[in-house]
C-alpha cells in the first residue's frame, strides 16, 4: 500500500491536485490553498472583491448554509438557493437583489454587498479549505499573477497548493478535470515565485499553460464549459473568465467570507 504522504504530494513546496479530495489531501499541509474554477465562480469573486463587495462561499444544496447566510444578511444569487425554483426551504422566498453568479451581470455592486453563492465546485471546495484551517485564496486566469504572489508571500518557505475544482459529469456529479481550470491553475502555478520544488503536477501544469499562454481566450471558448455557456447565451462570461492578468485583486477567505486582501 502506498504511504499517505503519496496523495499528499509531500516533499514538495507547490502542489496541484484535484477537487474536493484534493483539498482534503492538502489542506491540512499546505500553508495556502488556491482554489480555482475559471468558469465560473473565482472568476466572479474577482470581479466582486475588485468592486470592494464580498462573497460568502457556500457548500452546495446546504439549506443550514442558505438559513445562515440569510441571518448574516447577504444576498443570495439563484444560484445560492437550495431550489431551482427560487423559493427558500422554510417557504420564504429568497432575496436575490437582482444578481446573479454569472461575472457579466455584476457591475455597480456597492462595496457593503455581500453575496453567498453556492455551486458544487468553487464555492463548495472553498467552505471545505477553510474548514481545514489554511489560508484559502480564490484564483482565476484573471488575478493569477496577483494571486501567485500573495500566496508566495504568505506561505513563506511552506507549501502552497492550488487546486483546480474541475466540473461535475452529469448525471452521476463524479469529478470531470476541466481544460479552463487546469489552465488556471497552471497560470498561478508558472506565476508563483521561489519555490525551490514544485511537485511533477505543479511543473506539468506550469510548463503546459507556459505552453499556450497566447491562445487562452481561443481555448477557453472552443472547450466543453466555454461552448456550454456559449449555449446557454452567456458568452461574454467566457470572454471576461478568458482575460488573462488584468486584475490585481488577491480574494482572501476570512471568517468564511472572500474579501481583497491588504
């Protein structure tokens, strides 16, 4: 049997693995964890953090979640809500202030806005890092330069893992790795500075988005996710997920909300 320490990715100081189990195989190890889901959550938290608001990160279909955001006064994005139908489970009906998850549709946030999203990925793997007790990071193509150095800077000579939440097949949920996600994390991965040895999947990663760093916004819409939300006519989320390096806003996890880092 091979040792824990395997999966764990031990020895090395930058760490890439997948999804929720590989939150709960770093975690505890790593001094930062960097969660990204380019499409289309952590791209949503830059774009929310960047107008001064925050986000309140929730684990999917949690209704104690859904009833505690609603206590802390956030809104919830549809997205947020346990039913598709938009009614809360205690038969109130959810406000949403007009919001939603998708990153086009939210400008003119007030910086007193805190919205609780959830989502079976970004949002889900973010509550579950805190919940490991390292410091918990949101990056996307957008903010990966931005991201890559504040993590750097706060694990200092400790490990950081990025984690690539990937998508969910249907209908059986199991983890799909996403081409948008590894090339986020392979961004922050090439961006992040000083590490003396990153582990074979953070250089893999790194070298691989090094590799077609000038074709990322081609990429991200001919792949499954892009051409989903193509479909589902919100292209411009593709567009905005696809821009590389134009935010300098490092979301930070405290106290279970995303706010911009000092």
């Amino acid at each position: 049997m091979c040792p824990v320490t395997v999966f764990e990715q031990d020895g090395f100081d930058l760490r890439v693995e997948w999804g929720l189990d590989g939150v709960r195989a770093l975690g505890p190890h790593c001094a930062v964890l960097v969660i990204v889901d380019v499409l289309v959550f952590t791209t949503t938290v830059d774009i929310v953090v960047g107008q001064g608001a925050r986000v309140l990160p929730m684990p999917w279909k949690d209704e104690r979640s859904v009833e505690a955001a609603e206590k802390a006064g956030a809104i919830l994005t549809p997205s947020g809500l346990t039913r598709v139908d938009g009614d809360h489970p205690s038969g109130v009906v959810a406000r949403t202030g007009g919001w939603t998850l998708r990153p086009s549709s939210l400008t003119g946030l007030t910086p007193d806005t805190l919205l609780a999203i959830a989502t079976p990925n970004g949002a889900t793997l973010s509550a579950a890092a805190a919940a490991t007790g390292t410091t918990v990071l949101a990056g996307s193509l957008r903010n990966a330069s931005a991201v890559a150095g504040a993590a750097a800077e706060i694990a200092g000579h400790r490990p950081v893992g990025i984690v690539p939440a990937g998508e969910r097949w249907r209908p059986g949920e199991t983890l799909r790795p996403s081409l948008e996600d590894y090339l986020g994390a392979g961004a922050i991965a090439a961006a992040v500075a000083g590490r003396r040895a990153p582990s074979a999947e953070a250089m893999l990663a790194a070298r691989t988005y090094r590799g077609v760093a000038d074709r990322v916004p081609e990429l991200l819409a001919d792949s499954v996710s892009g051409r989903e939300l193509a479909a589902a006519g919100v292209p411009r989320d593709v567009e905005l997920a696809g821009e590389t390096d134009v935010s300098g806003v490092v979301p930070r996890l405290s106290a279970g909300v995303f706010s911009a880092a000092a």
